[in-house]
C-alpha cells in the first residue's frame, strides 16, 4: 500500500473525486443490485432461468449504454454524460423502492424487469465516461496507476455495500433501493458542487479533439487487438456473473439464513480483493500483463471449480471465494490497462464504451447459468464455467504473436 501512495501525489482533486465516486456508487448498487435474485426468488415464484433472463436485463442494456455513452463523450464532452446518468439513476431506484409493494406479483415483476433494464442502461452511461474523464484529467505516466486505483475503490465499495446493508438490517428487502437512491443523490451533489466550482479551471490535462461518430466507428472495426480483448471478457464476464447469479440462488436454497451468507461471502470478496490489490499489482508490473492475465484467468478457474463443491462443506464456499477474488484482482484492472493502452486520447471515450460490449458476458451469464443449474446441477454448472474461465485468456492472446510485445508494455 505505502508503494501505492507514494505514486499518487500528482493525481489532482477532481480525479481523487470521481474515485471516492466510484466506490460511493459500487456500496450503493451493492447494497442493492446482488439481491434482486434472491428478492425474486422468495416473492416471485420464478424459476432460475426466468430470474435469470431479469438479471440478465441490466447488463445486456448496458451493452448500448455503454457504447452509446463512449461515443457521445467524445463528441458532447464527459462531464455532460457523467450528470445525465446521475440524474436517472435515483429515480430508478426510487421505482424499486415502490414497486417492491405492488400486490399484484405479474405487474411488480414486469416493472422490476423495466427498471432493471434502465439501471443496467444509464449505469454504463457513468462507468466508461468517469474512467475516460480520469485518463484525461492525469499525465500518461500515472494512467496504470490510476486504473488500479480506480479498481480498488470499486471493490472498497463492493465489500462496504453488503456489510452496510446488513448493519441496516435491510439486504434483501425494499429498504435497499431507499438506501441506494440516498447515495446517488448525495454523490451528485458532492459533483455538481466540484464541477461548478471549478467551472473556470481547466479540467482536463490531455487535449482531445471531439470525433465524429463515423471516425470513432472506423476506428473501432479497425482495431483487431480490441476486438479481441472484448470477445475474451465476454467469456470472462460470462465466467464472473454466476456470483451475483446462480450462487446466490444456489446459497439461498442451501443454507439456512442464506441471505447473511451470501452477504459475507460479497464482503469476503470485496475484504480479500482490498487486501491483495498492492502486492498484485507490484507482482504484474513484474510479470508483465499478459502473463498477469493468463495467472488471474488460472487462479479464477481454480476457484470456480472448488465451488462445485460447496453441497460438501461451507468451507469450500469461502476458500473457493478466495480463489475467485485472487484472480479478479489479476484480470479486472490489467484488462481496462490494456485497453486504455490501445485508446488514442481522442477516441478514449470510444474505446471504454466498446470495452463495454464484454458486459454481453454479464447478461448471458446468468440465463445460461440458470439453465444448467436447472437442468444439469450444480456440479455441472461450476465445472463449465472453470474451463470457460482457461478459454477467456485464450481467446485474449490468440492470434496476437505479432504484436505480444506490445501488449505486454507495462
């Protein structure tokens, strides 16, 4: 940790911000997001693929979100986007507070079906846009740095978000919508107070001269090393949903007071992810990045493959969540490295809401994995997706000989 800090004098206020903000909103969606399947589970009378077809609803709207909000920040500028998906999103949740109390169980499930798609669709409008805003507010030198960090306080908030809740006493019920709708009002405030503060200072370090949509879109078909990267997190992604997805129902069907363990588990990856990140990172400057992402993709593999064996024993539940958290740490912040590595400063914006299409494997994941939890087991389920974990990295690396060393440029 003190190798960290040391590093990070020169990265400016705005920018310490928008990380502070990054965690804010993962405690808040974490609070809130994880728990809609075990809500429906316990008040809808879903099946796991029904569930998992609504789960699935976020991340696939995220897809356009995504895209559509890279595109439109390097043409309209960040800061625009940042409040549009900030003003949305309370309400969002203000409508799950709501519609959690509706009677009538097929009308709460369609409009938790709607509302899940607009969650999914302005939340990608602020994650692509905050990280290029962060590239354009610091020097190329602390960029690595800065992803690292900014992964960091994502999973602070992740492991703050379940444990808050569980404080609250309210995981798992209509308070948590409340809850989450609060922390986006307070950290648009927070913002819009920054921003206008600083209306007459220059925000951004790096010049970037706004695009058209055709140059942006030629660019992206063009770059096959992309591409690349986005098919290989698809399967990632793919691979990382069943957490939120078929674990949590298969948690709360197993267990007694499934809700609290499926919490803890939440914290322990979040605990564990904090608690590694600064020997991780020291350890894949040193290793370089893709031999980083092949170790992160192997470890996640392990641990997915140890959970096939939680009907045996909690303990494997909590050494396999080790394992998963060991590898995230590993994939996560070396993927978006790799992909801002790739991003002139012109199309930043562009890149990170393409790199956002590898959210299709986050809205897959969950109906393909309801569908063999259904109809093949557990077992099964955690088997396929250790290989499907092996074949990500491949598919990452794969035809990309020519161009290795460029890849692997820390």
């Amino acid at each position: 940790m003190t190798h960290l800090n040391r590093n990070n004098l020169k990265i400016s206020n705005t920018v310490w911000l928008l990380l502070f903000g990054t965690a804010t909103i993962k405690a808040a969606n974490f609070m809130s997001i994880p728990f809609i399947a075990i809500f429906l589970i316990k008040n809808s009378g879903l099946n796991a693929v029904e569930i998992g077809l609504i789960v699935a609803l976020s991340p696939f709207a995220s897809l356009m979100g995504g895209f559509l909000g890279g595109q439109l920040s390097d043409i309209f500028g960040r800061k625009n986007l940042l409040f549009i998906s900030l003003s949305f999103l309370p309400f969002v949740f203000l409508g799950f507070y709501f519609s959690a109390e509706l009677k009538d169980a097929h009308t709460r499930i369609i409009i938790f079906a709607v509302l899940n798609t607009l969650c999914g669709f302005f939340s990608s409008l602020f994650h692509p846009v905050s990280a290029a805003l962060m590239g354009d507010l610091s020097p190329v030198e602390l960029r690595g740095k800065i992803y690292q960090l900014r992964y960091f306080f994502t999973n602070i908030g992740a492991a703050l978000g379940p444990a808050l809740g569980g404080w609250l006493g309210i995981n798992a019920s209509r308070d948590n919508f409340l809850y989450t709708c609060y922390f986006y009002i307070f950290y648009f405030l927070i913002l819009s107070f920054v921003f206008f503060y600083n209306r007459n200072n220059a925000l951004t370090l790096t010049t970037v001269k706004r695009q058209k949509f055709k140059e942006s879109y030629t660019a992206l078909l063009g770059d096959k090393k992309l591409q690349r990267l986005i098919l290989g997190g698809i399967i990632f992604n793919l691979c990382y949903s069943q957490i939120e997805s078929t674990v949590a129902q298969i948690i709360a069907n197993n267990f007694h007071d499934g809700i609290r363990y499926f919490s803890y588990l939440l914290t322990a990856n979040g605990i564990i992810v904090i608690s590694f990140q600064a020997p991780i990172y020291w350890l894949s400057r040193r290793l370089g990045l893709n031999i980083s992402l092949v170790v992160g993709c192997g470890v996640f593999s392990v641990g997915m493959f140890l959970m096939a064996f939680q009907d045996i024993s909690i303990i494997f539940l909590f050494v396999s969540i080790f394992f998963i958290s060991i590898g995230e740490v590993f994939v996560f912040p070396i993927s978006t490295e790799l992909i801002e590595q790739l991003a002139p400063d012109s199309l930043r914006g562009s890149y990170f809401g393409a790199a956002t299409f590898r959210n299709l494997g986050l809205s897959i994941g969950p109906i393909m994995g309801g569908y063999i939890l259904t109809y093949y087991g557990s077992k099964s389920l955690f088997f396929t997706v250790s290989i499907l974990a092996i074949v990500s990295v491949l598919v990452c690396l794969s035809g990309n000989k020519a161009n290795l060393t460029a890849l692997q440029r820390d």
